[in-house]
C-alpha cells in the first residue's frame, strides 16, 4: 500500500522501456477514454479558451504530449473560433513511440510531433504558451524545479500544468476500476503510481518556492481530484 503522505518514487512501467510500439500505443489509447471520463481536458482547455479567441499568430508547445491527445482537443476547439493558418501546435516527447503514436491518432491534424527532450528543443519561433498535461508526476522533485523554470523562461505569454491530486480516493478509485476494467498491464500497474507520484497543494507551493515562482503562479483545484497551476504573463487574458 503506497504512503500519500508523500510523492512515491515507484517508476511507472511505461517508463521503463522494452515495450513494444503495439503495447504503448494501446495503453495511451486507453489513457486517452480514461481522460475522457475524468473530465481531464477540461482544466486545460477553459485556461486556453481566452488565446484560442484571439485572431493573432499563436504558438503552443505541449511539453511531455505523449500520444497527443491535448494537441488534438486544443485544434478541434480552435477551429471554431479561428483559422488554423495562424496557429501552430507542437507536441514534444521523449519516447520515440510517441510521436508514431499521435501521428497515427491524428490523421489531418497540422499539429507537429517532435522527438526530443524538451529541454534541448529548439522551436523555429518563439513559444507563447506552454503546457503539459499528466507529465509532471513523472519527474522528480529536483528535475520539477529545473521544468518549473524552463516553463516560465520559455512561454511568452503564459504557462499551465494539468496533473494529478494525490488523495486516498482516486488512489484506491483508480486502482480498483482499472483492475476490474482494463486489459493493459500498463494501466493496470500504472494508474494507481501515477497518482502515489502525484501532488497535494504543499508540494507544489515548495516547488514552486525552489523555482522562486511562488508568487507568480496560482494553483487551482478541478473535480474529480486534479491540481492545476497556471502563470499568465499576458495580463489581458487573466
């Protein structure tokens, strides 16, 4: 039984490697109806809604996209109050199976998936919002901090991440119901780690702190048990 007083530091299968493209490809196929059910664009997609308005040029990098899931939400959501001509979507993601993955999801998309470190990533112009979505608890506390920083340096408007609450109840909700439910031994080991690897409120107001954010960064709540932190540095989308 995981201790929640705490970030676990139990490594989650999928990020192990060995697995085969078959194998990864399904697993992030299933987060993806899992995302659905839990309501888990939604954080995302209203503090993006302001900019997506917006007729000018706009730049968003989804740092960790995996199988690019957000990046699609975001374009469909797009595309009913803008042109997508001016607006450019890249996914980056260290696992090469990724970017086959989301590739293979989103036929027609114009968004771009690049394989790389995003800490390395060089975009051909300069980045207005980044965000990132379930990628957080797959870092530790020291490697958060040097995100925390890279984030804030690198948006020029503004930044928002979409993880995980560490609670009891969607601990023991997910490890049940994947249990029951599902096939995939990644999800069935892994769901359950992703939220003993997650945040309470005190662990990122620390993080925060060490990153020397803390007072630029608001940390919300969203049902059912996400935490989610936003820095808006364009002030007329507040």
């Amino acid at each position: 039984m995981a201790n929640l007083g705490q970030r676990s530091n139990e490594t989650e299968l999928m990020d192990q490697g060995g697995l085969s493209f078959a194998e990864f490809h399904h697993c992030l196929q299933s987060l993806e109806t899992i995302n659905q059910l839990t309501l888990a664009y939604r954080p995302t997609l209203r503090w993006l809604r302001p900019w997506l308005k917006r007729p000018e040029p706009l730049t968003i990098l989804d740092a960790g996209s995996g199988g690019g899931d957000m990046l699609r939400r975001i374009e469909n959501t797009a595309a009913k109050t803008r042109s997508s001509a001016n607006m450019e979507l890249i996914g980056v993601d260290l696992n090469p199976w990724s970017r086959q993955s989301a590739e293979r999801s989103s036929p027609g998309s114009r968004a771009r998936h690049v394989t790389a470190d995003v800490f390395a990533f060089e975009p051909d112009r300069p980045v207005d919002l980044v965000i990132s979505s379930l990628f957080t608890h797959h870092l530790t506390d020291h490697q958060l901090v040097d995100f925390l920083k890279w984030m804030h340096g690198r948006a020029r408007k503004g930044w928002f991440i979409n993880d995980l609450h560490r609670h009891p109840v969607p601990y023991h909700f997910i490890r049940f119901a994947t249990a029951a439910l599902s096939r995939n031994r990644l999800i069935r080991n892994d769901a359950a780690v992703s939220v003993a690897r997650a945040f309470s409120v005190a662990d990122w107001r620390r993080l925060l702190a060490l990153a020397d954010l803390d007072q630029h960064v608001r940390i919300q709540w969203f049902f059912p048990f996400r935490l989610c932190l936003s820095c808006v540095k364009d002030h007329e989308s507040s």
